[in-house]
C-alpha cells in the first residue's frame, strides 16, 4: 500500500475533472455534481477507454457538465446535443457518445429530437438530470414540472400535465430505460455501466435537487430534505411499466431498470440495409458489427 | 492537395445546378451530409443519399433543419467532411446553428438554393433574397463567406471552392444558390481528381500537452483535433479563451469576436472572387451574381451594341463584401447598375462602399422569375446619361 499521501489524497474521480475548472457554477445542495461523481465512478468501473469516449450537452444547468470532464466535451446549443451526437457517433462510430443534459433541454427544446434518436436507435447514452425546473434561467416550468408545483412562470401554481419521461422513451424505441435518484448513487453509477455495454439507444433519467429554485419555491426545505424525501418515498420497481412511473410533487419515486432490451441499432440497419440493396457496390465504412437481435425482457 | 478519386464523377455531364452542387460536395470529400426536404433544394440530398454509400460515407435525414445543421457540425468533430442543403424557410431555422459554427470555428458549407419568401412563399419560384440574412442572420458579431453560382458548372466548381474556404478558414461557408441555378440543366465538365485542389483540414500536429485547441500562433485560425484522438478538448458556444474553456470576461470576448470577424474581414483580398468585363473605360457597372447575372449579360451586350460604356462586375464571392474593389471603381464610374432578385439588398453594399462617389441604381425584383433584360438596358441608359 502507498504510503505517499498526495497519492492517497487524490479522490479517485479527480482525473476525470478538469480540476483547472473549479469551481463549478453549481449552487450548495445541487445534484448534477452527484451525478458526475457517479458517471466517473461508472467510467471507472466500465474501464471505458477514454480517448474514445466523447460527452455532448445542451445548454442549461446540466448543459455545463461537458465542461467539467477531461474528455472530448461539446457544449452545444440548447436542445441540440442529442442530433449534434449523431453527428459525431455517425461520422466516428468507433466513439462511445454519451449526451448529458437536463429534463428542460432534452424534453421541451429538443423533445423532437430525443423521440427521433430512440426512434432511430441510434446509439447513444443519454443521462437526463431532472431537476423538474428550468433552473439557469431562475425557476420557469419545464415539461417535467409535477403537479400543480409553484415556478416562476406559473406563480399560482402550474396546471399542465408533466411528461413522464421513461414512459415517453420507450415509447419512442429506446433500448434501455431506467431511472434513479440522487440518492441512489451506486445504483446510477451501474446502469451508467450497464448502459455502455448496450448498442443503442440508453436512457438514464436522474431526479435531482434544486435546492434554489424548485425545492425553496415549493417549501420542500432543503437538500438534506430532499434527501431524505428520495430515500423514504424512492420504490425500486425493475421492469415497472412505464406507464405507471410518473412523478407527482411529494409522492413516490418509482425506481430502477424498467427497459432492457435489443434491437439493431441505427447504423447495423444501414449498413444491412446498404449491403441488400447494394450489394458490392456499397463501399463500408469502418465499423464494428455486433449482431442485435430484436430481444426485449 | 488532390481530390481522392473515389467520389470523383470525371467525365461530361447534362445535370441540373442541385445534382452538380452534389458532385461538387463528393469532388470536394464531403463524405457526411443531414438534410431535410424542402423546395427547391432537396435534389442535391437526394443525389448525395444515392451516391455516398457507393463512395463511402454517410447521408441522414433529420427530423428538422434544427437538427440537420448540427448533425453535420457533429460530424465534422468526428472527423467528416459535412454539409446541409436546404431553402429559405429551412434557412431561417439553421440561423442559430450558423452563429454555434462560427463561433466554435466548425468548417462546413451550408447550401441555400434560394426561392421567393418571406415565409413559405415561392417555394418553386426563384429569389436572391436571402443575401443579407446569409451574412447577418444569426444573432451576435461574426463574419462569413458566401459564393453565388450562375451556372450547374459553377454549382460543381464553386461547392469545391466552398468546401476548401471552410477548411482554410475554419468558417462556415453559405452556398447562395438560387431555384434557376438548381434546377437549370446544362453541361457539367467534371475533370480528373488529379485536376482538383482539396484544402485539407487544418489539422494539429501538436502533442496532447502543447494542444491549445483555440490557440492562434498569429495566422488567426487556430488548428483542429477531431474527437476520439486523444486531445481531450473542450469545444462550447460560450465565450472561450485560448483553452477552449469558457471566459465571460469583456477582454476574452473582444479578443474572440474580434479574431472571427477579421479572420474573415482581413483576408477579403483571397477570398473575393468576381467576373468582370469591360471595366477598362467604363462609365456605367453592372453589378450582378446568380442567375440575375446571366439576365444582365443580355443587358450589357446590347448597351455595348448601342456604343454604351458599360461594364460588368459579378459577384461570385458574394460576402465577405469585396468594398475596396468598389472603393476603387467608384473613383472612375458613374454609376453602378444593380439587378436583384430582392427589394434592395447587395445594392446597400454597393451603396455604402462607394459612400455617394458614384450614383446606385438598384432594379428591383420581388422574386418568382427573372427580371426582363429590357428593364435593366432602361436602366443602363438612364445611368449614362
């Protein structure tokens, strides 16, 4: 055992940081850090190489993670990561593509693209922090916003129904689907692992504290409070139908794994596809193929 | 460097403007194309989507032109060579991505063939309004290249020179084609790879450690790594310092902005590219480019028949502005005659780099068809009197 203590010292998710970046934006009793340490953890655990692993986020308060990880990192426009990560995993397949962003991000500006992408699966890992608020912008309502929760922008308390987003990705064709607190950090850091041994379209869904915005608006006290909300109304339901997995503002938290299941991703069905129609004349692109059967359990 | 042979359709061709944009595309290397369909311009996409996959490569199809303009700017970080074609309406929706790949320095080529607007318009009728939006519609400072064709040949030869002033500049390059231009047929000489210059990708050379992925060393355009080879960078539409990091300072934003606009700006002289005719004892200038230009020519060889002294200058390089050019004619001409598929738009360019030295007379055209030769004769003799 080392006995050198700057060694010991070093927190083993340091070198997945751009340490020269901190401190973050973050506020005190945020959980998009949380979520980081656990991705780390999970790259960690995976032994993902990590020249050849690239992150791209969309813009908002999750949006900022690509510029917190020592990797290839995109921060995009608001609600683009998901085609801009297309782009990148289509043109070098070899990457492992993963798109971290928050529920504002993917499932209100770029909601079309999010059902595109499971649609097509396309093999990406997409890890949504929702924090059921826009939080950058002071607080607004979000797609994700339960029940008739207090924001900025529906100061009487808000009356639209919120997506329920495992249901929506399933919905929609993505592969895997699971969703877990911030509470649950272990659990997040092995379905971040499970979701890299997938080919297609991953889905992790976070519920995440915004101890600023949403939890003080709401009275909801503060993040030790919250805390303790996932760790007592938190049910873990693997393969719970999605349709029952919606959120309310202080009820349960149905989760864990409710989807995991093959089919061909987006580029063996091209390339199947290419290789019907074309036959000799298809000129291949470098890629590995991994044989996807339709299986869903 | 020379174009690989592989997506080179060498040989003698009778297409129209939209599939030799395509073969420019291939000629050039672009082997990643995400479009999605709109009049009058989906026939290039519908070229590439046949053609890539015999050549190598990929074409998809996007949800929307949010999506289809990032897709390729996706791509060209994981090494491709990309682009996306659409018209007005689809224009509009990319604004926001043209600003992201100027700002994040992304080359690429963004294919407009423009039909009449505002909104839906004219969606099978051609226009040259979308000149001003090519060069300003995405919001903040930047600067852009823009290239207008005239003919399918050009649509082959300048997509090439599009695709290398995006790879020599690291900018994004706006291809303002027009609905006659795309879907006029005529012969298209496609020469040899070996005939066809490709700028390669500025790519570093640099080790991880010395890597400044927004670093200058003086030439203004810093140099490229692609994702997946190890550098580690970070790439965001934030104001950015030399790291690539972001920096809200005002010192970091004007040393950024400043850099993007002169990049461009500062070499107007390399990048400005026209046809010019008869300059020599000129009194009158016909200013023109796209298929506005062809129209004029017959102008222009009937005042001369009439013993006019008029001259023809057209645009093939459409932005950055060519101002000096002007500068220096305004000083020997009268006027400047400018045609337009729009309500005035190039004719403010021409107006202000002459700055009242010589007479602007703009000929208007709402869009839809093509101005009568005969109105822009009217014209050229009103200027000379």
């Amino acid at each position: 055992m080392s006995t050198d203590l700057n060694t010991d010292l070093i927190n083993p998710v340091e070198s997945f940081l751009r340490t020269d970046r901190m401190p973050h934006i973050w506020c005190p009793g945020c959980g998009i850090g949380t979520t980081v340490n656990s991705f780390a953890r999970a790259l960690i655990g995976s032994k993902i190489d990590l020249d050849s692993l690239a992150l791209v986020s969309g813009i908002g308060c999750t949006g900022r993670v690509a510029g917190y990880v020592k990797l290839d990192s995109f921060h995009t426009t608001h609600g683009r990561a998901i085609p801009f990560a297309t782009g990148l995993k289509l043109a070098n397949p070899k990457l492992n593509v993963v798109v971290y962003s928050g529920d504002g991000d993917l499932s209100a500006i770029g909601g079309n693209h999010l059902i595109h992408a499971a649609r097509r699966n396309i093999d990406l890992k997409v890890i949504c922090v929702n924090n059921l608020i826009y939080a950058m912008t002071g607080g607004q309502t979000a797609p994700t916003t339960p029940d008739h929760a207090t924001t900025s922008t529906n100061p009487y308390g808000t009356f639209e129904p919120a997506f329920n987003l495992p249901h929506l990705v399933e919905a929609a064709g993505a592969v895997y689907v699971a969703r877990w607190t911030t509470f649950h950090v272990r659990q997040l850091a092995r379905s971040i692992s499970e979701a890299f041994q997938k080919k297609g379209f991953s889905f992790i869904e976070v519920i995440s504290p915004c101890p600023t915005l949403y939890q003080r608006r709401n009275k909801l006290g503060d993040s030790l409070d919250t805390m303790k909300y996932y760790k007592e109304k938190s049910k873990v339901r693997n393969g719970a139908p999605t349709k029952e997995v919606g959120l309310t503002m202080s009820g349960e938290i149905v989760v864990g794994k409710f989807v995991d299941c093959d089919r061909p991703d987006y580029q063996a069905m091209m390339r199947a596809q290419y290789v019907h129609s074309l036959g000799e004349k298809f000129v291949e692109l470098p890629y590995e193929e991994e044989e996807a059967e339709t299986v869903c359990s | 460097m020379k174009a690989d042979p592989g997506g080179v359709l060498t040989g003698e061709h009778f297409i129209d403007g939209d599939h030799a944009c395509c073969e420019g595309a291939l000629a050039a290397g672009a082997n990643f194309a995400s479009g999605y369909p709109i009049t009058p311009s989906t026939e290039v996409v519908e070229r590439f989507a046949a053609r890539v996959p015999t050549v190598g490569g990929t074409f998809i199809q996007m949800e929307d032109e949010l999506a289809a303009s990032i897709t390729l700017q996706g791509a060209v970080w994981g090494g491709a060579k990309a682009f996306t074609v659409t018209s007005g309406p689809g224009f509009s929706l990319m604004m926001e991505h043209i600003g992201y790949a100027a700002m994040t320095e992304t080359p690429c080529v963004f294919v407009d063939v423009q039909r009449g607007g505002p909104s839906t318009g004219l969606p099978t009728l051609p226009a040259q309004a979308d000149m001003m939006q090519a060069r300003w519609g995405s919001h903040g400072d930047y600067s852009i290249i823009a290239l207008c064709p005239n003919s399918p040949q050009e649509c082959f030869d300048l997509t090439i020179k599009a695709f290398n002033l995006s790879e020599e500049f690291r900018v994004p390059v706006m291809f303002m084609m027009d609905e006659v231009v795309g879907h006029m047929t005529e012969k298209v000489v496609i020469p040899p790879a070996d005939q066809i210059e490709v700028v390669p990708r500025k790519h570093t050379k640099k080790s991880v450690e010395d890597y400044l992925p927004y670093g200058t060393n003086g030439d203004m355009v810093p140099e490229m790594a692609h994702a997946g080879e190890g550098y580690k960078f970070h790439v965001t539409g934030l104001t950015h310092d030399e790291r690539g990091y972001p920096n809200m300072t005002l010192a970091t934003q004007d040393k950024l902005v400043r850099r993007l606009q002169n990049k461009i700006r500062g070499s107007v002289d390399r990048i400005a590219m026209f046809e010019e005719e008869h300059l020599e004892d000129a009194d009158v200038v016909v200013v023109s480019y796209g298929i506005t230009s062809r129209v004029a020519q017959r102008a222009i060889d009937a005042a001369r028949q009439r013993g006019l002294r008029v001259g023809k200058l057209r645009l093939i390089t459409a932005w950055p502005f060519p101002e000096n050019k002007f500068r220096e004619l305004a000083k020997k001409v009268k006027a400047f005659v400018v045609p337009e598929l729009n309500l005035g738009q190039m004719a403010l360019e021409v107006e202000r780099a002459t700055n009242g030295q010589a007479k602007t007379f703009c000929i208007t055209h709402a869009g839809g068809g093509v101005h009568d030769p005969e109105e822009i004769l009217k014209v050229i003799v009103e200027a000379s009197r």
